[in-house]
C-alpha cells in the first residue's frame, strides 16, 4: 500500500516508517523537518501540517494515512498551551480533511493512554478533542480510522523529553539521577520496536475503528528503573526524588472510568525491559565517548 507518515521524523514515527517499509508498503515521511533515519527506500515531504494545501498534495494517492505530528511532550504542552491546540487539533483535523476528500482508506491516529485519564494536562485535551474529531469524520464521512493509545515508550532515537533516556543520560554524564515524582509510581514501558511492529500489525481489517493499547506486558515502579539502571552501570548513583505537585504524569495507572474502551495489544515476543535499557546505555555511551571503538564487545581507544 502507498502509506503517508505524518510526523515520521521524530522518534516513534521513524520506526513505524521502517517497520512499514519492511512490511513491503511504499512509505512517505511529511515532518517539519528532514529525517536523519531516512532510508533510500522511502520519500521525504518537508512541509508544515497546519498549511492545508501541503497537507493535502502529500495525502493524494495514499492508501492509508498515519499522525503522529504535533507536541508530544507532556511537559511542552503545559508551556504551549495554545501551540499544542494548533499543531495537536488543528494539525489533526487538517489531516483528517485531506484524508476525506482524497478517499483514504483508513486513518491511523497516535494517541496516548492518558486520553481519559485525569492526568496529561493540555496533552490529554488535544488528544481527546483529536478522538472526538475522528470519530466525527467517521459519523459524517465515512472514514475509517484506527486510533492507537501509547503508553510510556523508551528505546533509540530517543532524547531528553523520553525519562528512560534521561535518566541514563544522567546517569552517564552526572552520575545521578533526578524525578520529579514519586518514586513508586508505576509504569508499564513498551520498547519503541515492539511499538513500531505493532502498529503496522493494526492495518489488518479487524483493527479498523478500533482503538488499540499499546503498553508494556510488565508493571514496574519509576524507582526500581532508577536502581535497575544503576545497577547495569555497575557503580553508585545518586538519587533525587521530589514530588511536583504541577506534575502532570499519573502515579498508579492512566485509566479511570471512560465510556469508550480500549483493546490492548498484546504482542507474542516483545524486547526485555532490561535489554531495551543496555541498548540506551551503549547508544548513548557511544555518543559521550566516541573516541572508544566497540570490537565484540569491548570499548577501545586507538593509542596513536
């Protein structure tokens, strides 16, 4: 299938074009700005979802259309508020208007498991409004759509926004660690591959008007990752836990009570928490150090 990405730049929607691209679909990315994992097998659009005309000449032809353009951070959008309405709504509807008037197939909408939950602040109200305009195209339009709600995400490509790589990072450079948080709040981390894979997966015809979850199969405190990266580090690192009472990020679960319910997805095989974290660690020791050469195994300085 010819496949528009809008947002295929960033960190999820580069590995979803990939995992497209492996799948055999004929794969554009549209972003702001140009991917640095472009592959030589799929088309880069550098164009502004809140100009319609562009929006609507990438969308031409497409088979399936998928968003993952917009704010992402919870954080920024708190900062943002107007911008997050912008990109997140306005962006979102562009899309979907495009997507109606070239006959898409089906629309594949990134969302987020704080959808309806009391927490996620202005992130969480763009992503409903962005539900409930999808639902609406459905109603009127006839548009097919699948929405995907993703829970807390970790892996490479990743940067300072993404709390696992922050807190390798962290640890890496500063020898401790800071979280705004309690250190008992549960999460569940699904590997951006394991993310990636699945959501290729949902273009098969029964996840059509579906919402589908997509979190990790393994509930783990913030505080047990913390000492889980130390740990793998093999040293002492400190710790700094405060609680933020202008946190916006859940503690024991995103859900509560909510009329539209969600599927999650729960993949056969899937990459370990604990693998998925030395992953971090290698990629961005090899960032901090790049005089140090990786020969099986073993980081080596060339002595000249």
């Amino acid at each position: 299938m010819k496949i528009t990405v809008f947002g295929g730049s960033g960190f999820l929607g580069s590995h979803v074009c990939d995992k497209l691209s492996d799948a055999g679909h004929e794969v554009t990315n549209f972003d702001i700005r140009p991917s640095p994992w472009l592959r030589s097998d799929q088309q880069q659009i550098v164009g502004d979802i809140l100009k319609i005309d562009e929006v609507q000449s990438a969308v031409h032809g497409s088979d399936v259309v998928f968003n993952f353009a917009g704010i992402a951070d919870i954080g920024e959008a708190n900062g943002r508020p107007v911008d997050t309405v912008r990109f997140n709504i306005l962006g979102n509807t562009n899309i979907l208007e495009a997507c109606r008037v070239a006959s898409v197939e089906r629309y594949v909408f990134a969302s987020s498991v704080y959808v309806y939950s009391k927490s996620g602040g202005f992130y969480r109200c763009s992503k409903q409004a962005s539900e409930l305009y999808i639902e609406a195209y459905r109603q009127n339009y006839n548009l097919n759509y699948t929405i995907l709600r993703y829970g807390s995400l970790y892996g490479p490509r990743s940067d300072e926004r993404n709390a696992i790589y922050r807190f390798v990072n962290q640890a890496l450079t500063a020898g401790k660690i800071s979280y705004m948080g309690s250190p008992t709040a549960l999460r569940e981390y699904i590997h951006v591959e394991d993310a990636a894979i699945a959501s290729v997966e949902i273009l098969k015809p029964v996840y059509a008007n579906q919402y589908i979850i997509f979190t990790g199969n393994q509930q783990i405190q913030v505080g047990k990752v913390i000492r889980m990266i130390g740990e793998m580090l093999g040293h002492s690192i400190d710790i700094e836990l405060a609680d933020d009472p202008n946190n916006s990020h859940y503690e024991i679960t995103p859900y509560n009570f909510t009329p539209r319910m969600g599927k999650k997805y729960v993949a056969s095989l899937h990459i370990d928490l604990g693998q998925g974290i030395l992953q971090i660690i290698e990629q961005l020791h090899r960032q901090i150090h790049p005089e140090l050469h990786n020969i099986e195994g073993i980081f080596i300085s060339e002595e000249r």
